[in-house]
C-alpha cells in the first residue's frame, strides 16, 4: 500500500516538474486534456491571475452568422499569477431562448493551468439553413476550481436568415452564321425556316450565391419548332453573376410570326430556391434581339446593416478582437446632389517620408462613398504621384483652378477629402497638406498651408463646403497596434497651436471634419485597412450614427457617433488617444439614405 502511495507520487511530481519545465508553452484544449489524463487531485496555493483573449472570425469577414455559414469563437487563457489555476471550466451560455439552428460547443475544461502558461480553445459556430434574423447573446464564463473566476464577458452575435438567390433572364442573341447555322439572310435576327444557335444570358439578381445551376430548355410544338432538349450546367453563379449557354433551333414557317416561339427555360439550383420554372423564352421571328439587361444587386441593407458582432467586457483582464465591418459595402443615397462636386486626395506614397499608410485605401473607398451615399455627381481623385507639389493649388486656387471651372456660384455643393501626412512649422504656428514628391525643407512652398485651403474654398462661392481630413500635424506618422508611429517632421518638443483662419465662424454652410487635435496623432485601423477616422466616418455614413433612425444623417450625429468611437479604439493603441474636431453647422443634414 505504501509503495503504491510512493509511486503515486513520484509520479506526479515527474509530472508537475515536467510541466515547469515547459514553462511559456501555449496548449490547445485538446492537448491540455491529453497531458493531464489522470486522476485530478486539487489542492489550495498560491492564486492564479487569469488573463483572457477573445476573438471571433465568420467565414465572409462582416460578423453576421449567415444561414449556413461558420464562425469561429476563439479563447486564450494564460495564468500570470504565481499559483496554479486548477479544475477550470469555461462555459458558452446563451442568454437569450436558443435556436434549434445555431450549434456551438457549450463547455470545457482546463484541468491545470501553470504560471505564464497559455491554453486555446477554438470553438466552432455553425449557423443551419433555417436559422432566423436575430441577436443572440452568449456569456462567456471562466471559473476555477477554488473560485478564483474571471469575470464575464459576453459575445453578441447576429444571425441572418437565409437569403436567397434569384436567377433572372438577362436577354439573348442570335448567331446566324458560321458553323451549324443556315440562315435566310446573316441580319443577327430570327427568321422562320432558318437554323441558327441561340445565346440566352443568365444573370443572378438576388442576395446569395446560387450553387450548381442547371439548366434544360424544351420546344412545347416539336412539329413546327424542331429543338432536341438542351440541358446542361452553369455551375455557381456569384451575386451579380452572368453566364450564357447556347442552342440550336429550326422554326417552321406556320409559327404565328407575332407570339414568342413555344421554347421554355427551367433553372434548377441547390436548394429548389430561386430558380425557374417552365419561364417562356421571348424570343419572336423577324426582330432584333433587345440589349442585354444587367441590373447591379445591392445587398440587402435593412439586414446586412445590423449591429456587427461584438464583445461586451467589464474587466481589463480581458482583450478582444473580431472582424471589422466591411465598409466597402456602401448604401444607395435618396438624395442626389446633381450640382455637388468631390475633391479628393490619398497620398499613401512620398518620396522624402515614410508611407502614410491606407491613405490610397482610404481615398478609393471615399470616392464610393462620394458618389453612392452622398449623391455627388462629379468626383476627382487624386492618388500618390498623381499629386505634386503644384496640385493642391491647381485644383483649388480660387482664380485658375480646377474647381472654380466646376463650381457655380451660390448653386454647387463642395466635398473635399484628404487622407495623407500632415505636417507642422517649425515653431507650430502653421500646418501644411503635404504632397508625394514635396520636400521638408521647402515646407512653405511644397507644403499647402491649411489657412489657404479654407480661403479658397471659402472665395469660390459655392452653396455649401464641407472638408474631411484624415491627416494629423503632429508631425508623427499614423500608426496601429501593429505599426509603430515615426517621427516625419523632424521636429521634437515643438508645440503644435497653429492661429488658422475659421470660415466656419462667419458661414453656417462651411463644415470641416478633422480626424484629430493638432498635437494628436491619428490611428490607422488594420481589420478595414483604412485610417481609424475613416473608417468610423464611412460607418457612421452607412446608418451607424443615425441615433434616432429616422433615415437621415446630420453633422451633430457624426460627430457624436465618430467622436466617441475613435476615442474609444484609439486608447487601445494610446494612452492619449485620439479626438476628432468638427467645426460648422451640426445640423445640417449630410445624408438622406433609405436602405431598400
């Protein structure tokens, strides 16, 4: 009996040593369970200190869980206390009733959790077809044996019921010459008692990808139109999609030359939803074959524009992550400026400094923005070389420049985005937009002095003006968690409080958004690879910041919305952070949308 004791505990002592000596190594659930495949003795010490990584990933990248699609829950513990964290389980409740349709793994162990030691957990979620448009709420909870728990945190998660594809007849063509054919006369139409090969374009048209299609096409009076039966497949046609197939076919000389020919299409696809049936090709002797109709499919706003998942904590023992929201998704305005003009610039690449970096993202994005949601008929854009050290005034000068030929007085709306490196002078009473070639020591002359900037704009007259700067004057490059911030200007110490000119104070139409303070610098954001303000701008554009959902957007509930969201996410890279400043009208109306 003593002996067996004895053995007992050698063996477990070889074992905990073991582990000592793996000390910083980062388990998986699985393995954590194999290496402690045992009879588990608990047994009080020093208390752990547990930390936790959330993250969460969806297939497509925009934190919906969509029918049928699967996401990813991952969680990273690590003990810095100098005690063992012992008989772990880590529980996924939901809060909420549960759908039948919605599959994750609920709980799990961690026997033993050494000091600097990490455990990951991956725990896949998997939405069914039949899963229903709602929020799910998920906590997450980390207790130990001896009650040394973290607190909880929350997962919340929107799912997306099924949205469907919608095979549409998109138009067709007739080929009368060449191989297999025998026409009448080669006129690109149809006419009775010829052969010739059809070409019928499909097109899908509705919010899904529509998987394996097939198609058959059948003659319903095989005496006077001769069709053998055509079937065959299209494959997988995206959202948007258009793909063709051709037949042949020999119509008769009784066929009424006024009616469409007896030929009938079915699309079948994966699922029995959002094919056809039986449709009439309307095909008719003796005409040209109308254009081929594209319709350009938006995604369904009024689901796809819900609140992204997310994670709610209350304890700084916990970090997290998720998927950004995927701005390129841009909504339809309701308003069309038809008189509005944009300006914009994305200087990514200098020749004298470090790369602003997203800057060319920031501005290709925008231009979408631009153009869709704001309504704006005439937009120039303006990326890296494309801009030097004379452009800004070529285009903004209020005498000569490119804008004054696009601007009627009292009539046209200005929109200007810059998203760049901004610099100060050497005693930080000016800053400057900087160009891709301009060189620092000539930062008068390349420079283009904010101050004169707004002059222009201001002497050219238009209704209204409203300017959007990503571009800090620190003098520092913009940065993230992952991309450290370098000192551009060359200047150290110096106190950026620049005396600028403020149209705003004597024009109510004049509107300037900055993405921070003059002695800030601005954040990049990694996950939408654009500036940390833009992204938050073009959020808040797309409804985010429509507070009190009435459809319409005003500068006072972005500057709310992006004001308190950049903050927030700034102090994650910075203890200073990083504070966006409007000045003009806050309410003045900047959107009018209507999701459809």
């Amino acid at each position: 009996m003593r002996a067996a004791i004895l053995i007992s505990l050698v063996t477990m002592m070889f074992t905990i040593n073991a582990l000592y000596a793996q000390n910083n190594k980062i388990y998986s659930a699985e393995t954590n369970a194999q290496n402690f495949n045992m009879e588990r003795v608990y047994e009080r010490g020093a208390p752990p200190d547990l930390y936790c990584d959330l993250d969460f990933s969806d297939e497509n990248g925009n934190s919906i869980l969509e029918a049928e699609e699967t996401a990813e829950l991952r969680i990273k513990l690590t003990n810095k206390g100098k005690g063992v964290a012992q008989g772990m389980e880590i529980r996924v409740l939901e809060e909420y009733a549960a759908d039948p349709n919605l599959k994750i793994d609920m709980e799990h162990e961690v026997y033993y959790l050494y000091p600097e030691q990490s455990v990951e957990f991956k725990i896949p979620i998997k939405a069914g077809f039949y899963i229903k448009s709602a929020e799910h709420k998920f906590k997450i909870l980390v207790m130990e044996h001896f009650s040394y728990d973290m607190d909880p945190a929350y997962l919340l998660l929107n799912t997306l019921e099924y949205q469907s594809p919608k095979l549409a007849f998109a138009g067709y063509e007739v080929i009368d010459a060449g191989e297999n054919t025998m026409a009448l006369q080669e006129d690109g139409q149809l006419q009775l008692g010829e052969q010739v090969q059809i070409k019928i374009n499909i097109q899908n048209r509705g919010q899904n990808i529509a998987r394996n299609v097939r198609y058959k096409v059948i003659s319903k009076d095989m005496n006077n139109v001769y069709l053998e039966t055509v079937e065959g497949e299209l494959g997988d046609l995206k959202v948007n999609d258009l793909k063709d197939f051709r037949f042949q076919v020999a119509p008769g000389k009784r066929i009424d030359p006024n009616k469409p020919l007896p030929l009938f299409l079915t699309l079948n696809v994966e699922k029995d939803i959002g094919g056809m049936n039986d449709f009439q090709i309307p095909i008719y002797p003796n005409q040209k074959p109308p254009k081929t109709e594209i319709h350009e499919v938006k995604p369904n706003y009024d689901e796809l524009q819900k609140q992204m998942g997310r994670f709610e904590v209350t304890s700084n023992k916990f970090t997290t992550k998720i998927n950004a929201k995927d701005i390129r998704i841009v909504p339809a305005a309701k308003k069309i400026r038809a008189d509005a003009v944009g300006i914009i610039f994305g200087i990514e690449k200098y020749t004298e400094l470090s790369p602003a970096k997203y800057a060319e993202n920031d501005a290709l994005i925008m231009e979408k923005y631009f153009k869709d949601l704001l309504g704006i008929d005439k937009v120039v854009t303006i990326i890296n070389e494309e801009s030097d050290d004379l452009d800004f005034d070529k285009v903004f000068n209020p005498k000569y420049g490119q804008l004054k030929n696009l601007v009627i007085k009292d009539k046209t709306d200005i929109f200007v985005f810059y998203s760049g490196h901004g610099l100060p002078s050497s005693d930080g009473e000016q800053v400057y937009l900087f160009p891709s070639n301009g060189m620092k020591a000539r930062l008068e002359s390349d420079g283009y002095n904010i101050d004169t900037l707004y002059k222009s704009l201001e002497a050219l007259e238009a209704r209204s003006v409203t300017v959007f700067l990503d571009a800090c004057f620190s003098g520092e490059s913009r940065f993230s968690e992952t991309i450290p911030k370098e000192n551009i200007g060359g200047f150290k110490g110096v106190k950026v409080k620049p005396k600028i000119y403020k149209p705003w104070e004597a024009d109510s139409t004049f509107s300037v958004f900055s993405s921070s303070g003059f002695e800030e610098t601005s954040c990049i954001f990694d996950p939408s690879q654009t500036g940390l303000f833009t992204y938050y701008l073009c959020a808040g554009l797309s409804g985010d910041a429509d507070f009190d959902n009435n459809k319409k957007i005003t500068f006072k509930e972005l500057e709310r919305y992006v004001g308190k969201e950049v903050q927030e996410t700034s102090k994650k890279y910075s203890s200073v952070g990083q504070t966006p400043e409007f000045h003009g009208n806050s309410e003045l109306i900047l959107v009018d949308y209507n999701f459809k």
